[in-house]
C-alpha cells in the first residue's frame, strides 16, 4: 500500500540515509545501448521500449511532434550507457519560490525565470520537449564566490499545492576566489524528480554525458505514468551523444511502526521551461546568479492527454511569463535578476539583467 503525497500530512523528514536508499530505487536500470546501426526512426514500439527510447507519439498529436521526435532521435546519435548511481551533487533545483502575482500572464519569482503553461481542463502532461544552448556563465568584476544557473524543462512543480517535479537539465558554474581570479566556466548534466520536503537529496549527474558551456542540447520528458518518467537528453554538438534515464516516482517511509510510503507522482498540471538560481544543498540559501547572457528555449511543445495517452498539442500560446527577483538593502528594494521573453508560440529566452 502506498500512500499519496496529498493524502497525508508530513512532519518528520527521514534521514539522508533514507533518502538516498530511496533515490537509488528510482532509477530502473536500462538494457545495454542499442547498436550503433540500431535505426530509431524505423523501430517499433516494442524495440524502442526495450530500449528506454522516447516513444513516438500518437498520429493524432499531429506533425510537430513527429517532426520533434524524428529529429531527436535521427542520426548522428549515439545512446551511452548509463553510470550507475551517478554522482551526488552540491546543489539543489526546486519548486519555484513565488514573488508575487500581476494582472494578465506576468509573476516575479525569486529563483526561476522563463516560462509555465497549464493543461487544458480534463488532461494531463505526459510529455514536455525544449532544446537550448547551454549557457556560458561569466563572473568578471563579481564578489568572490560560487555562481550557477540551471537550465531545464519539467513537468508540476510551479503551484503552490505541488508536491512533485520531474527535470531534466544542465547547470552551469563559475568561481571567483578570494584573489579575484576567475575559473574555467563549466557544465553539467542531470535529472532529478523534486519532492515537497526534500531538502537532503540533490539531482542525479549523469557522469558520462558530455556537455559544456556553448553546446547545444536537445531534452524530452515523458511520463509513462504517474509513477514513472523518461528522461532522454541529446547533445547536438557532440555527434549526437545521447542518455536515457527511467526514475520512478520519489517516495518516503511515513514514521511510526507502519511505516506505509508516501509517495510523490507526477500529476501533469503544468509544464515548464526555466533558467533557474539553484538552491544550496541542505539549506535553503540561494547560490550567486551568474552573468548567464541570454538563453533561447526553442521547440517548446508538450503534449497533453487523458489516461496517460497524451494526443492534444500545446505550446507557449497561454504561457505566463515568470520575472526572477530578488530583495535588496541599502536602500530596500526589489531588483530583476532575469527577465523573459515570449519570440513565438514555440520559443521563449531568459535574459541576465541582475
């Protein structure tokens, strides 16, 4: 029996030995890469499942899916296998911390920017699709100190009430010492299913995906069902390096003699695509926000659905727009850290103006 995270009322965390246990039951080991001659685009269902291999949408999604998921998987492509458990990370990507609303499809947050959409009444997510250039970050004339940004696409995790969020990304890190030299701006990969209360567990790295700043990445979400999600990230600019990763939702044991799991499932209320100021690991402080330049989402597509079956297309058409913030002293006052904007129905780019 388990028991769902809205059903019940949290108030003891488990111990990061628990955490961790649970995270590594998430991830469902694959079968080994398919070949290098393996044809994607002619396989069917049951090979590209053996696989892990992003589903090819239903005809009745229409071109833009196809074309997404043709492209995608289309040579050159080369699928890794996946390191196993990967590695920890010193950092955290989060719900979003809401600033305040306005009138319209415009909100401030103070560590996402980009953009949200909402399901249509009756349906649910189950499959989100963006693409970027990983941002080059840079901290010259900075304070001393570790900077990054996140960039990635998911599903939930932009409501109050949500207690989940599947993700995939990069983040993007910058360091300036004490001397006021800088380091060498790096990237890494990850996924993550976020749940309410986490504060111990980080996202999963993916240790031999190859990706650095000014690489241009491809990512697809899919929700198999509530309790499991697809992960597939490409790198274009690597020869078509390319990783899937299966994580079962996240759960925890309740406390007490029962111990009946709590578990944290992927509702496929909103869909989202977000530079983000990422979370200290085991806090709640916020890292530095590095000079990111702009970062374009290009291809932002979802599919939405009833019983799982995702057939009805959407995209930024009804999108809000979030600000990032933050609070200033001397003299008191709110400032932009990053600003959206919405190019056209499938393209939307965060800007650095902290």
């Amino acid at each position: 029996m388990i028991l769902r995270a809205s059903d019940v009322q949290q108030h003891t965390l488990p111990s990061r030995d628990d955490l961790n246990a649970g995270l590594r039951r998430q991830i469902l080991l694959p079968p080994p890469p398919p070949p290098k001659d393996f044809d994607a685009l002619n396989a069917d269902a049951r090979e590209l499942e053996f696989f892990r291999l992003p589903p090819r949408p239903p005809l009745v999604a229409g071109r833009r899916a196809e074309t997404l998921w043709a492209r995608l998987l289309s040579k050159p492509i080369e699928v890794l296998p996946m390191i196993y458990p990967g590695s920890a990370t010193d950092f955290r990507v989060n719900r979003g911390r809401l600033g305040s609303g306005y009138p319209g499809r415009h909100e401030t947050s103070f560590n996402w920017s980009g953009a949200c959409i909402a399901a249509m009444e009756g349906t649910q997510f189950t499959q989100v699709w963006g693409a970027w250039e990983v941002p080059t970050p840079s901290a010259h004339s900075f304070p001393p100190g570790d900077y990054r940004c996140s960039t990635w696409i998911g599903i939930d995790g932009h409501r109050r009430f949500d207690t989940s969020l599947p993700q995939i990304g990069t983040t993007q890190k910058i360091v300036v010492v004490n001397d006021g030299s800088v380091g060498t701006p790096t990237a890494e990969a990850w996924v993550q299913w976020w749940f309410r209360g986490d504060r111990d567990t980080g996202p999963w790295t993916l240790p031999n995906f190859p990706v650095e700043p000014g690489d241009h990445v491809r990512c697809v979400l899919t929700v198999m069902a509530q309790d499991h999600v697809r992960f597939f990230i490409k790198n274009e600019s690597k020869n078509g390096k390319s990783l899937s990763v299966d994580l079962l939702a996240p759960t925890i044991p309740l406390p007490g003699p029962i111990g009946i799991p709590i578990e944290f499932p992927a509702r496929g209320r909103t869909a989202e695509w977000v530079t983000e100021r990422p979370t200290v690991l085991h806090a709640t402080d916020l890292y530095r926000l590095p000079k990111y330049g702009v970062t374009k989402f290009v291809d932002c597509f979802a599919l939405a659905g009833t019983g799982g079956i995702g057939f009805q297309p959407q995209d930024l058409e009804n999108a809000r727009l979030i600000k990032m913030i933050e609070i200033r002293d001397n003299p008191h006052r709110t400032a932009p850290l990053s600003k959206p904007e919405k190019l056209d129905q499938q393209t939307v780019q965060t800007r650095f103006v902290g």
